[in-house]
C-alpha cells in the first residue's frame, strides 16, 4: 500500500487529481449505499410494527368465531322453539 502512495507521489498533479476523485467518488457511493441499505431497512421494520398492531391475535378471532356459531345456533333453536310453543 505504501508503495502504491509513494509510486502515486511521483505521478504528475493531473493524474493525482484523477485519483483523489475518483477514490473520493468511491466513498461516497459506498457510504450512499450503505445509508440506504439501512435506511431501507428501518422503513420496513415501521411498516411491520404497523402490521402488528392492527392485526388482532389469534385467541381474539377464535373467541369471535367461536361466538358468531354460538349466537347462530342460539337463533336457530329459537326459530325452532316459537313455533312448537305457540302451537301448543
């Protein structure tokens, strides 16, 4: 590496110049990139906490599934029973 830099000191200005920016360029983009990766990441971690809390447990859409059948089956045997008791 340093016999790279020193092979680099003896270039012209012109060609050091080149170098330093297209080095700098490099960086930047890593550093771009590297931000947005992350910044990626962070938006869908938000979006899935979002998710979560909107959606309602599993125990919670059982009880009400559970609970519509029960009130059916409620409604049914009083539809059956009206007729039998005012019959009679």
């Amino acid at each position: 590496m340093f016999q790279y830099i020193e092979k680099l000191r003896q270039k012209p200005s012109y060609t050091r110049r080149r170098m330093a920016f297209f080095v700098t360029l490099m960086l930047f983009v890593l550093v771009v990139l590297v931000w947005w990766l992350t910044l990626d990441t962070s938006q869908k971690e938000s979006k899935n906490i979002d998710i979560e809390k909107n959606t309602p447990s599993p125990f919670k859409v059982l009880k009400d599934v559970f609970g519509d059948i029960s009130n059916d089956a409620k409604a049914k045997i009083e539809a059956v029973k009206k007729p039998l008791y005012n019959g009679n």
